[in-house]
C-alpha cells in the first residue's frame, strides 16, 4: 500500500514545507536500511544522544526526498524555509517524530479488519511470533514483526508491512517501564492476545513482577481472546484482578477442566510428544525439541492457531518441522573443536536458566565439557549479592566446568562461582585476551549469553570465523579523477556501483570503499558476504551487493544489510527459507539473468515463473534486474552485445 504525502500530512498534523508530489510506501527511521529512495518517508527520531537530522543531507544525495523532522530543528528549517537546502524535498514539520511515526501506524492499522495477534512477555516474544507464522502460513497470508521489532519504533515499522492481501498479522509488543504499553496497545490494537511468560528482564524500573505483568496486560484490554499460561500462579491472578472483558484460552497441564489441556508431554532424546485436548477433541503432535522453552512457546502457538481454527493434521504437520529462531539460542560450529551457542540477545534469569539448560542438553549428547560467557545482568531490580548468588546456582544445577564472566557487576561477585572461572571488565578486554591467546576454547560447548549492550555478537563472530584482509596504497585523487570522468558522460539520473571485490582487485577495500563512499557511489559490490562483513565493520553504510552469496553466509547478509545478487531458484528458495526464519520480510535482492554470459543468472524463458514466484511471497523484494554483457569493452563483440541487450529487454 502506498500513501500520498499529502494524506501523511493530514494524518500526522504536519506543518509542510515543499511541495513536491510523492507517494509512499516506505517508512525509514535508520539510514543505513535505505532501499527505495523515491518512495521513502525519513523520521529524523530525536534521541537524548542523537538527531536524525544528521542523516538528513546523505540521504538527500541518495534520493530521499520525504522528511518528517522535529519542529524544534530551528537552525535547520530557517535554512531549508531560505531555499538555502534540499529545494526538492517535502519536510514534514511536527513536534515528536516518533509520535508522528506511531500516529501514521495507528492509523494504517485502521485499514484492516482482520485477526491480529499481539505477542508480550519477558521471554519467548519472537518464538512465538515465529512458530506462529509458520503454524498458519501455509493456508493463511500473515505478516508479522520483522526480528524483534517489539519497541516504541519496532512496532510502527512492523504494522506498516499490512497490506490488502494479509489475512493474519502477528506483531511483538515489548515494554521497559511503566507506562509504555499504551501507545503500543493503540497502534496494534490485537483481537488475540498472548502472553508468554513474566520473568526478571528489565525488572529495574518495576516495583514487582505483578506490577510488571499487569503492565503488559494493558496491551489486551480490547481483545476478543486472551492466551497465557494457566498453571502460572502470577500470571493468572493477574488476568484475574484485570476482569477482561475477553474470551480466555488459559492452557494446563494440570487442571482438566482448562479449555486447553496438555494431557501427555513426553521429551525424548531430540523430540518431544504432546497429546492435547480442546473443546472435547484429542490430538497430538511432535515438536523437534526437548527443552522447556520451546515446549512451553509451542503451547502458546497451538492455542493461537486452534482459536484461527487451524486443523489438528496441519497443525501437527507444521509442528513436527518447526525450526530454532535464530537470535536466540543459536548453535554454529566454532573453531578448535567447538560449537557455539549464540544467545547474545539479553540477560535476565529465566532465560538464562533456559539457555543453560539447553546447552546442557547439547553438550551431553556430545559429551564436550561446557563453558559459559556471561555479561552483567542488567536492570534486574534485584540486589548484586543476591542476583550473582543466584546465577551461582543455576550454574551449578547445570553442571558449567567454566564461567567467563565480562562486566564490573559479575566480576565483583567473582567469588561467589566455585568453579574454572576468569573474568574481564568489558568486552573489549575479553576480545583482545582471546586474540592474544590469554584465554582459549577448545572441544567445549560454549554458552555465549549477554545483553545487547555488551556485544556479545563481536566474541561469536571472532570464535566462529576468520576474517583476511589485504591493504594496500593507491593513488585515490587519480581514482577519484577517473570515477568522475566517467561521471561526465552519464546522464544525472544513471547511478553508479563500484565494484570492490578481491579486496579492490588488491587496491585495499576500506580504503576504496571509504573514498568511494565520501564520493556518493550509490553502491559498492563484493564477490563475497565476508567482504561486505568487514566494511560493514569498519564504518561504511552506503549500500552493499554481494555477487556471490553462499548459503553459509544468509545470516551475514541479513546482519550487516548486504544485498545478494540471486541467480538460481535452488539459491532464491533457500534465501526466502532463511529470511522467513529470521523474520526478515522485504529484504533488497538483484536478479541477475543470463542473456548469453553461460555462467549464472536465470534464462530469459524462467522469468515468467520467477514474477510468479516472487508476488507469492514477502520475504525479499528485487532491488534491481541486471545481465553480464561478454565482451562490451571490446568493438569485436558489438553486435553480440547488442544481442544480449535486445535479450535483456525483451526478458
């Protein structure tokens, strides 16, 4: 769907500068996600560190000619009123662009008169969104939060992806403090509500845990149905002291009479049967996991799909290939006879029980010792004594041979964990201790727990993979020269990739890569995702197409927003498939097609199929459609040239 500017304008109460015609379909709070430039909205969000309007003239180079900017950027709107800035573009002028942004979303929601399930709790959001999609996608069209877009930001970009052909939307909705939950509530405005859990995250600036779920609550004060937990004491008092005016599905494995009951769980050694009953009828399914977490989200999933009156065989058939959400307890083989087990996500005790746990599980089946690297727990609201004598215990219920912890808060507490044990103040210090050798992983099962802030994602990356790089000097004024050149002869419109592959054909890729960037090439092109990975590393933001994506690398790619070129239905399909785990939908792809280069690209004759195809689905979206000309720096291949052009055009 798109909106005019001058709806956008009406629906947020903005004062307006420019008037130039657009239409959008687009919304943009982070520059570095640009990918349609001509139909993009930009919210210059104000932060107590930061101001979009920072961003505001890159993007304007780049092609974004809508901006929603704070009313307060006096210096800057007396400039643009001059005509001194950004002549072409609409700025949209108002008091809180963030307010704006969730405006517009409460509104786009307006739109749809569909079921729409709101998703909160300490734990297990994304899961369930996730499993949830996948229960109802293959009869239902669903749209959901991309990742974990749970935030005051998140969820307006999520709401935003409904259009006319949803029949489901699945939306995550995440809370701090008190007070939150309201705005989120009005933008998402579910008919069905599930909440996963209530655990300690972000316990800081809550007076209790009950304070906290009643909190959450709030998010389900308009719903047709309510799903939680019924054998959870905290949860049900509280659904109770609300008095919902709402239909409950509370499941039980205990209590019969539930409208949902898990009558039989039994946990083998990589799966678990569950047998349930619900509204007299009994059927089971098997989930291919075995820990409490999953067992536990599954429950929730199956709740929501019975109430969308999914059928038993379908539900059963979807459960039994349910897959591991990926930021959360993700295992990736590490160097020296490792695995990792990547949960670099947040920090709180129920996940960490659940996360130790898991590697429990995993490491025994392989008999490997087991090893945990964990950051401060952060905005617990408990006491640092107390909370680290707690982490102790767990540890040792689950058997740690090693604790590595990173942070003053767990290093002050050293003494409490009686085990193999080392510690560092930051994650910096731990970074450069495993670079130099001071500390080593070897055949053990790595548990890698942290929260965000710590960037626990930088010691996974490091355990997991090696990074080359090759530098040299170049002339980069006699480059800049040639690239302007070349410049002169194109019309303003034609936009330019610099191809920086093989470290810049052994030029040295930062290097290019940054002068190129301060020079406004619209894009930068590297054979492999690990090229892309370390630019993306060391500061360049400008758009990045990777060439030859391997299936291995779909996680980098989706990281460091590195946009694959896709020459195969084999590499398409796997994309999508990793997409969708992710959570990801409209990811940038490049279509290349072979019109007579005979080494990738889809033939001319498959391009029907492949238009089908991709309407199908949301997961990725074409960026651009290209061909490899053969021979066109040479006149000897002129007329093949043209051929191919004629092929290309005619595809």
């Amino acid at each position: 769907m798109s909106y005019s500017i001058d709806l956008i304008e009406e629906i947020i109460s903005a004062e307006r500068i420019g008037n130039a015609t657009a239409s959008i379909k687009w919304l943009l709070t982070d520059s570095r996600s640009l990918c349609f430039p001509e139909e993009t909205l930009f919210f210059a969000l104000v932060t107590i560190r930061n101001s979009g309007a920072s961003y505001i003239g890159n993007l304007y180079e780049r092609g974004v000619k809508n901006f929603v900017i704070s009313s307060q950027e006096k210096d800057l709107i007396e400039r643009i009123r001059k005509g001194d800035l950004f002549s072409q573009a609409n700025f949209l002028l108002v008091e809180s662009p963030l307010t704006a942004l969730q405006r517009l979303a409460e509104k786009h929601r307006e739109q749809f008169n569909i079921p729409v399930v709101g998703i909160t709790g300490s734990n297990g959001k994304t899961v369930v969104k996730e499993w949830i999609h996948h229960l109802l996608s293959p009869t239902k069209v669903v749209v959901r939060s991309p990742r974990s877009y749970n935030s005051q930001i998140g969820v307006p970009l999520s709401i935003w992806q409904m259009e006319e052909r949803s029949e489901v939307a699945v939306f995550e909705a995440g809370i701090s403090q008190m007070g939150e939950m309201e705005a989120l509530h009005n933008m998402i405005k579910p008919t069905i509500g599930v909440l996963t859990n209530i655990g300690g995250a972000h316990q800081k600036n809550f007076n209790s845990l009950q304070e906290k779920c009643l909190e959450k609550l709030t998010l389900f004060k308009d719903c047709d149905v309510i799903i939680y937990n019924g054998d959870d004491e905290l949860v049900t008092d509280c659904v109770a002291r609300l008095i919902l005016s709402t239909r409950e599905i509370a499941w039980s494995r205990k209590d019969s009479e539930k409208p949902l009951y898990i009558s039989r769980v039994v946990q083998k050694n990589d799966h678990t049967e569950i047998t349930y009953s619900y509204l007299g009828l009994k059927n089971s399914f098997t989930i291919p996991f075995v820990d409490e977490a999953s067992i536990e989200n599954a429950l929730h999933s199956l709740a929501v799909a019975l109430y969308l009156i999914i059928s038993p065989e379908q539900i059963a058939q979807q459960m039994a290939k349910l897959e591991p959400v990926a930021m959360r307890l993700e295992v990736k083989k590490g160097k020296n006879d490792t695995f990792i087990i990547n949960d670099s996500y947040n920090s709180d005790l129920a996940s960490l029980d659940i996360a130790l746990d898991f590697l429990y599980r995993r490491s025994q089946k392989q008999g490997l010792k087991r090893t945990l690297i964990l950051s401060d727990i952060i905005d617990s609201g408990q006491n640092t004594s107390a909370l680290y004598q707690r982490v102790a215990q767990l540890i040792k219920s689950r058997k740690v041979d090693r604790i590595v912890g990173v942070g003053s808060m767990i290093s002050s507490s050293e003494a409490r964990f009686m085990l193999d044990k080392k510690f560092y103040p930051d994650t910096t210090s731990l970074l450069n201790a495993i670079e130099k050798k001071e500390i080593s992983f070897r055949q053990e099962a790595l548990l890698i727990k942290g929260a965000r802030q710590f960037q626990f994602d930088l010691i996974s990356d490091l355990l997991e993979e090696q990074v080359h790089e090759t530098i040299l000097e170049v002339d980069l004024k006699a480059m800049i020269d040639n690239l302007n050149h070349y410049r002169s002869m194109l019309t303003r419109s034609t936009r330019v990739i610099g191809m920086i592959k093989a470290s810049a054909y052994g030029s040295g890729s930062y290097e290019i890569a940054k002068t190129l960037q301060e020079h406004h090439v619209d894009y930068l092109a590297v054979a492999v995702a690990d090229e892309g990975y370390e630019l993306r590393k060391g500061g360049i933001t400008v758009p990045i197409m990777v060439m030859n994506p391997e299936f291995s690398s779909f996680k980098t790619l989706f990281n460091y927003n590195l946009e694959p070129e896709v020459y195969s239905f084999h590499l398409l399909e796997s994309l999508i498939k990793a997409a969708k785990k992710e959570g990801i939908t409209n990811f940038p792809i490049h279509v290349k097609i072979d019109t007579g280069m005979r080494r990738l690209g889809f033939d001319p004759s498959e391009m029907p199929q492949l238009v089908e195809y991709l309407q199908t689905q949301d997961a990725v979206i074409p960026r651009s459609v290209f061909s490899h000309l053969v021979g066109s720096d040479s006149a000897a291949f002129d007329d093949f040239t043209h051929k191919q052009i004629t092929l290309f055009n005619e595809s």
